[in-house]
C-alpha cells in the first residue's frame, strides 16, 4: 500500500470520527426531573419513579423527601421543578410566588397513631380529646382514668411491664403531616385550636422532636411507652400497632385501606374547583377520620420539564394505580381521578417536544 | 548566647541555612495563626444576614423554631453549659481518684497497665461513644435511674419529667466517661510534682497516708486540679457527636436534668445539612458561641497551669 493512499485512508477515519463525535448520539444523558417535599408519600413515589424508569428511560425522576415545608420553597424557589405536598399551599404561600402552581391529588393515605405498649395485644382505643389532651400536655400516664375508660385492660400490661410516662414524639421540621394532624387537633379540640393551633411548625407544649415520618416511626419503634404520629405506610413498614381512632360517628374505626378509601365516599362534595380536597372528620359511618389526600404540586406554565411531567401523571392515573395499595394507601376515587385527568389538561407545554429517545 | 534575645529578624545567623530554616518555620506558624483567625471571619460572616434581619437580642431569646422564623440560641448554650458541667461534676472525683491511686497508691506493676488503660478511653471515637449510650446507657436511664429519683427524690424538681431516657444526664454521662482521661493524665503530671519534702514533712508529723494526700498532694496541687478540670470541661464543651446521640434534640430548657435538650455543636451537626438563609447563618452565630466560650475556657487555663508550673 503507498504512503498516498495510506493517508486518504487516514483523513476519512478521521472525517468520519468528527462526524460521529458532533452528531446527537442515541444513548445521551437522561432528561433529570427533580422534586422534593412530603416524607408522606414517600413510599409510593420512590415505587412509582423506579417502575416508570424502566418504562421511560430518557426521564429520570428523582424525588427528596425533605417535608412538604421545604419542597413547596423549593419549587417557589425554581430549584426544583415539582414538589410532595401534603397539604394544599394556602394564599399566602402561593402570593410569594410570581407563577401559578396546579396541585394534583395523587393518593390518600392516612395519618395515624403509633404507639409501643409491649404486653398490651388489644388495638389501643383513642378518642379525639384524649388525643388532644395528650399532646397539649394534661394527660401524662398511660394509666389515666379517660384512657383506661376506652381501654379496660390497658392497666393490666401497664403494671406487668411497668409502662407509666406517655413519651410523645412529634415532627421537628416543617411537614405536612404535622399540618394535617394540627388541622384534626383543631377542629376536635377548641383548647388545641386555641392554645396551639394549625400549621406545618408548631409551638409544641409537649414532646420531643423526630427528623421526617422515618425518624419518629424508629423512636417509637425503640421506645417503649411512646406515642407518635406517622403515616399509614411508615407504621405497617416497622410493623408498629397503630391506634383505632373514633370518628364523628362515635366508632372507633382501625386505619387500613378500607377505612382510607371510605373517607373518601363523599369526596364529590368535599374537593375544591382547584383540587383541594378534606378527607378529616368524613361522616361516613366506617371513615378513618385522619384520612388525607397527598398533592404533587407543578408549575402551570409551560418548560422543557412540563411534557415529561404531564407523561408521568397520566401513566400514575392508569397504570401506576395498581401499586398503590400493595404499600398500604388507598386509590383515589373514580370521581376525583376524573377531575385529576381533566386538571391535567390544564399544564402548558412546550411544542414540539423531542424526546430524545425515539 | 541566647539567640531568642535579639528581634526577629536581625539576629545572627551561623549559615545560610539557618537563615531560609527559620524564615519558613516563622511562615508555617503564621499558617496556623491565620487559619484560626480565617474559621473565625469564616462564621462572622455566615452570622451576618441574620444578625443584620433578626437583631442580637431576639437571637439571644429562649425560642428556637426556624421554620416559624424564631432564632433563639440560649436553650442551646444552656444545654452545652448544663451537660458539660454535669460531665464534670461526675468525671473530676473520678479522675482525681484515678490520678491518686496511680501516683501515690498503687505499685508499679499495677499503676502502669492501669494508666494505659484510662488513656485508651481517649483514644475511642466519639461516635462509638454515641452509639453506646444510645442502645446501652439510655434504656438504663430510662428504666431504671430516672425511675429511682423519681420515686425516691420527687420533691426535687429538677428531677422529674417523662422517663425518655434521652437528654442531659444521658449526654452528661457519656461526656463525663469521655473526659476523664483528659482530667486524669493533667492530674497525674501534678500529683508527680508534689515536692517530695512536702510529703514526708506531713508525714514525720503523725498522719495517716490518707492525711497527707489531703495536705500535701492535693493541698500544693489544688491549682492544678482547677486547670485540669478547665481542660476538661473545654473538651466536653465541644463535643458533638457522642453528645447529638443521646441529647434528645429539644431546643428548649426545661426545669429537670432528665429531660430531652440540645445543645450548640449538636444543633448545628443536626441541622446544617438542611438549613438554608437565615436558618443557616443563625447556626453561624451558633458556631460563633461555640467558638468564643470553649476558647475563652481553654486559653484561660492554660495560664492557669502555667501560673502554676512556674511556681
């Protein structure tokens, strides 16, 4: 071969090499989508985002579950572009913000009581102002007259184990499920709505703080005698007992899929035209009365990141369905996910959209 | 000739090379003395936004609650000072005993290992510490010691409260087992130099041993015991992790010692990981405090030793 042709050869690879270095090549970097907020719905996000990276590959979803507090500045704060909300961003919190945000009812879980009482095997029977009365601090022991009144064989495991302090955890950050809780508290107890109040941060009167829905599932989890509030699929996941609540209807009713979805029966008269929906206190006969539904916030206006979005809550509202109950929370209602799916019309995008995959 | 008389920089020099050596020893010191003066503009400025929106009085309140905009430090000064000073009230009969027995009771054979022994407590990470007395001493305190005082002491207020287990005797405990060492090596070094005439003077004199520890050892040592109980307290002042384990992270003061608080280096090791705008430059002025006062304890008794190892 002569030295000529040798480097003709050359020159093509070489042509050839640029061209294939500038042209887009199919196996580029994953579209990042990146959210934070409500520890609530944790579970059932982080299922959804890895089963949908399998189907979508060139969207990865990544989601902080730092509490809805953070998540909802965050987003206002354009560093993110969703957030978990466990309660619905009031006036006040939306006028901070320049863009207008859609909130989308994902699930409904359920705020519940957990507790650790070793001896005790009955489910543990709390009414509303003996929850109240506990967390504001007037009643202390577990052997109290108006606990033992719902629970007469409380007394019994209380002396064998020697169990007398209430240790009561609750939320040291700004979250969401303290909001929802704080809400409950408020309306059951005019002393709480007085004296404490609703918000995602509170004055507590008592009780030591845990980090997320995590960090009090563990201390109550290791502590015995200690009570706490956490969402449902925190207590099944440690296998922690959680407390069966009395509702308006005067029965006490035990958090599960079935009590969650049956608050949720007369949701037609109890959602907003923007999507804000109450689940406490359903009248219901077999409601769970601290049921809830969680929201993923979204900006309205449209971004690269709108389409994608858009893609995985319409996937989330028919084929994400089917995982929602395995972890222990309840599907919304055919009426909401009506109004969910018509909602979502509601996102701008930006057109054309290339995914950059196809 | 004594070469420290002359000034620095245009003293004799016996070569070249003594000139350079000590031209880059001098820059090295420097270093040092620069990176502490740089750690403390470092957290001057965290601290300004927040001392410029919030004020220095309403950070110096008792409630701390960022996400409603409190900023408060003092339950975590109080925390630091009321663990540490229980560490020390718990930790400096302990280590005195300790010294005593090295130095003046025990043999050798035995005084030795037993040395060792002490000083390897100082050379176990203080999150082993943590973890400790989280899974060991916490249930001990929750079940039974809190209990105890409670039933046997409860007119003391300071004494009661809901058993966690958690909080400033937890924290107050570990510190304690974690500054002995500190205490009992500086406590040794001054029983060591008790003048030896001393000792037999108040012995020709009739006393017992036990006697003339309490007059001559500890009697010429006193001083020496205060500086190393300042050491001591200075280190537990800045402990963190061992502390944030067993502390209860409750920023507020409460009436009794059992129950769950906070304290300075904690709060910031908790918090800084999410903290953002004014939350974060307030654990800035928390690191600040944090600085002065273990600084301010340390430098003191160092003189105080030094005071009393030239007498």
């Amino acid at each position: 071969m002569s030295v000529y042709s040798l480097r003709l050869g050359l020159r093509f690879l070489g042509i050839v090499m640029f061209c294939v270095g500038v042209s887009p090549s199919s196996h580029s970097s994953p579209l990042m989508v990146n959210g934070a907020g409500a520890t609530f719905p944790y579970p059932i996000y982080s299922k959804w985002f890895s089963v949908y990276e399998k189907i979508s590959p060139q969207v990865v979803f990544n989601y902080q579950p730092t509490g809805s507090g953070g998540g909802l500045r965050q987003l206002f704060d354009e560093t993110i572009e969703f957030a978990g909300s466990d309660y619905f961003a009031d006036a006040k919190l939306l006028a901070k913000s320049k863009k207008k945000y859609l909130h989308f009812p994902t699930v409904i879980g359920a705020v519940v009581l957990v507790y650790s009482l070793p001896g005790y095997t009955e489910p543990l029977k709390l009414t509303p102002k003996v929850l109240a009365d506990i967390y504001l601090g007037k009643i202390t022991q577990w052997d109290d007259k108006a606990i033992l009144k719902d629970n007469p064989h409380l007394q019994e495991a209380l002396t064998k184990n020697k169990l007398k302090d209430i240790l009561v955890v609750r939320r040291a950050e700004g979250s969401g499920t303290t909001g929802l809780f704080s809400e409950y508290l408020s309306r059951v107890s005019e002393d709480w709505n007085v004296k404490v109040g609703r918000g995602t941060a509170l004055h507590w009167p008592v009780g030591i703080g845990g980090k997320g829905n995590e960090g009090v599932t563990f201390f109550v989890h290791q502590v015995p005698g200690s009570l706490g509030y956490v969402e449902l699929a925190f207590a099944k996941t440690l296998n922690l007992k959680t407390a069966w609540l009395q509702n308006p209807k005067g029965k006490f009713i035990e958090p599960n899929i079935k009590s969650l979805t049956e608050a949720a029966l007369d949701v037609g008269k109890r959602v907003t035209p923007e999507l804000k929906t109450d689940l406490l206190l359903s009248e219901e006969n077999n409601a769970y009365p601290l049921s809830a539904v969680t929201y993923l916030v979204v900006p309205q206006e449209a971004s690269p990141y709108s389409k994608p979005i858009q893609q995985f809550l319409l996937w989330m509202l028919n084929e994400g369905q089917k995982y929602i109950e395995p972890l222990h929370y309840a599907p919304l209602p055919e009426v909401l996910l009506k109004k969910v799916k018509e909602q979502l019309n509601q996102m701008r995008t930006q057109e054309p959209y290339e995914p950059k995959n196809s | 000739m004594n070469l420290k008389t002359h000034k620095l920089f245009t003293r004799p020099y016996l070569n070249k090379t003594d000139f350079v050596f000590l031209r880059i020893l001098f820059l090295l010191a420097c270093v040092a003395f620069l990176m502490i003066l740089g750690i403390f503009w470092f957290l001057f400025e965290m601290s300004l936004p927040v001392l410029k929106e919030v004020g220095i009085v309403k950070l110096l309140s008792f409630q701390w609650n960022p996400a409603l905009g409190d900023y408060g430090i003092l339950p975590f000064v109080y925390g630091t000072l009321m663990s540490s000073c229980l560490a020390l009230l718990m930790a400096t009969p302990m280590s005195i005993a300790a010294a005593l027995f090295i130095t003046e009771i025990a043999p050798s054979k035995i005084s030795k290992p037993f040395g060792f022994l002490i000083e390897l407590l100082a050379a176990i990470p203080s999150v082993v510490y943590g973890l400790w007395g989280l899974f060991v001493l916490v249930p001990w305190i929750r079940n039974v010691v809190h209990p105890f005082f409670k039933s046997y002491f409860s007119w003391i207020p300071w004494l009661q409260g809901p058993s966690y287990g958690i909080g400033l005797v937890a924290a107050g405990m570990v510190l304690a087992i974690m500054i002995t060492p500190t205490i009992t090596a500086i406590c040794k070094e001054v029983f060591g130099v008790t003048p030896q005439i001393l000792k037999e003077g108040v012995l020709a004199l009739g006393s017992t041993q036990a006697e003339m520890i309490q007059i001559a050892v500890i009697g010429s040592g006193h001083k020496g015991i205060l500086g190393a109980m300042g050491m001591g307290l200075a280190r537990a002042l800045g402990e963190t992790m061992a502390v944030t384990m067993v502390i209860g992270n409750n920023p507020e003061i409460l009436s009794s010692i059992f129950s769950p608080h906070q304290t300075m280096a904690s709060v910031i090791a908790s918090e800084v990981t999410e903290a953002h705008g004014l939350h974060l430059s307030s654990l800035g002025v928390v690191g600040l405090v944090l600085l002065v006062i273990p600084g301010f304890i340390f430098g003191f008794t160092r003189y105080f030793l030094q005071r009393r190892k030239k007498r």
